[in-house]
C-alpha cells in the first residue's frame, strides 16, 4: 500500500457531458474556480482541459488556457497545474466511406498540440501514449509524434504525464524512456474503464504495473462507476489516483457530484485505509517539479 498518495482532479475534461451535469464547468472562469475548489478539497493536482463558453464543447484556443491559468495562479491556493496535451489528434472517419476524413476530426501537429504548453508552461502534461478507439472517432497518437511532443516538455521543464489506456501503450511508453526521451523518474497514469482500453480491474493495474521501471511513479483513475474503486485499489497496490468531472459526474447513484466533493470522498477513502495525503509542495518533491505556482515576473 502507498502510504503518502498525492490527488489529481481531472475537472472538465472533453467529452460530451455538460448536458449531463450542470456541474461540469465549461467557461474559463468556471474552470478555474473548480480547480481551486478541488485543490482546497485537498486535490494536489489539477487536470485542466478547455471548453468553448459559447458550445460547451472542446477547444484548443490558447485564450481559454490563457486565461483559467492566469486565474489559478492569481488565487492565493496552490495548486499543481496538469495541462492536456491530448487534443488535437482525432480523426474521424465517413461511415460510409472510411476513405474520407469526416466531421469532427481535429489533427494538429506536435508543437500545435503542445503550443499552449510552451506559452504557459505548466509543472504537468499529459502525454497519450498511442492511437486507439475513442468515442465516434480514432485517437492518434504516432510514437514519433509522442517523442516530439516528449522531447518539447523536456526542453521546456514540464513533466510528462505517461498516460497509459493499455499494457500496449505502457510499452510504447517503455521505448521513449528507453531512448532517453524521458529521463528521471516517469509519471504513469492508467486510464481504465474507456471503450477499446484495459478495463477497470485489480488484474488491469497489476499487469500494467508490472511493466514498469523500478524508479516509476504511478497513479490511476477509472471512469464512472469504477472511479472510487479504483482510487481505493491504485492506493492499495502502491499508487496514487485521480477523481474528477472529467471520469464521473456522481457522487453516488442518482447524485450528481461536484469536483470539490469527488475529491473529498476520495481521501476520506485513503484516510480510512491509513494512507497520508500529500500537499502539492510535497507532491512537487516526489516528482521532481519545477515550482510555477506563481509566474516568473
């Protein structure tokens, strides 16, 4: 069992689920203030992605990262920043004639998806490690695009967050880190539960865990139902979770939930089975993290 666990909160994500909660937060203001309402709940870090106000959909513009940053680091919380690099790589294809590129695919190249990094430089981000299934479309992930985008975060101190949806992509992740791409000690996340992904099961995490390096840190989350027993099994088998809108919108079924009340009931869980929570300063310790709480002047 981990012993001192650190918090994500996934707060938005980019599914289709605003419709589904009033509690998803979609505007730039209301996403930061969830990932301050989650970081005083006792979250350490944040996973943000952006969503156009005017759709609740998903977005790449920079303003909206823009301006959720800035507020988060104008609060007086801290809090460690995990920005999404994971758009931009969707490709939807015509039912009919899967020759043709459809509707709703949104391809960008390595720097573009990774353009609101640089500007912003968060501690954190995400790096999906391999193409799969994903909703209506195809997620894209070529590994010489992921050791690019890898190679960028390096360059400009941010920490990669090895995104994992199955033992495949751990072993692509294995060939970055193995290349020298990624060096220190890597950050895994398993993402369990998604359609055309490992499942969300002890079985699942234990194998992908084995796969790992020595010196790997690791966390995990599962979506929907499997979000607290997941945090509760990733604690129990030596790793750190996340929570949040982004994977669940219920607190219990047929109670729509708040990010700041996902995170509060999940460290009641690692309370209860011993476990320490880590602030972000501690957190920032364990990974190795460059402290941006507050912007260079």
């Amino acid at each position: 069992m981990n012993q001192d666990v650190f918090v994500s909160c996934a707060v938005t994500g980019a599914g289709d689920s605003t419709g589904r909660s009033p509690h998803v937060p979609v505007t730039p203001a209301q996403i930061a203030e969830s990932c301050l309402s989650a970081a005083r709940a006792g979250a350490a870090i944040v996973h943000i992605h952006v969503r156009d106000p005017a759709t609740g959909q998903a977005s790449r513009k920079l303003e909206y990262y823009d301006e959720v940053v800035e507020r988060v680091r104008a609060s007086d919380v801290d809090v460690i920043l995990n920005l999404t690099a994971g758009m931009g790589g969707k490709l939807v294809l015509d039912a009919d004639n899967p020759g043709l590129i459809a509707e709703g695919t949104d391809m960008a190249t390595p720097y573009e998806r990774m353009e609101h990094i640089d500007r912003l430089r968060p501690e954190i981000c995400t790096l999906d490690c391999g193409s799969m299934n994903f909703g209506d479309g195809i997620a894209i992930n070529r590994t010489a695009d992921l050791e690019r985008m890898a190679r960028h975060a390096m360059e400009w101190g941010v920490k990669p967050e090895l995104e994992v949806f199955d033992m495949g992509q751990v072993g692509i992740a294995l060939k970055l880190i193995g290349r020298g791409v990624i060096p220190g000690d890597p950050l895994f996340q398993f993402c369990l539960g998604i359609d055309g992904g490992a499942p969300a099961t002890a079985e699942a995490i234990i194998g992908m865990r084995s796969m790992l390096p020595p010196n790997a840190i690791w966390a995990a989350f599962g979506i929907s139902q499997h979000e607290m027993p997941m945090a509760a099994l990733a604690l129990l088998l030596g790793g750190n979770f996340r929570v949040g809108l982004e994977d669940n919108l219920y607190l219990e079924r047929g109670v729509l939930a708040t990010n700041e009340q996902l995170v509060e009931k999940a460290i009641r869980i690692a309370r209860d089975l011993g476990a320490r929570i880590l602030t972000p300063a501690q957190t920032r310790q364990k990974l190795n993290l460059q402290n941006r709480y507050r912007r260079a002047a």
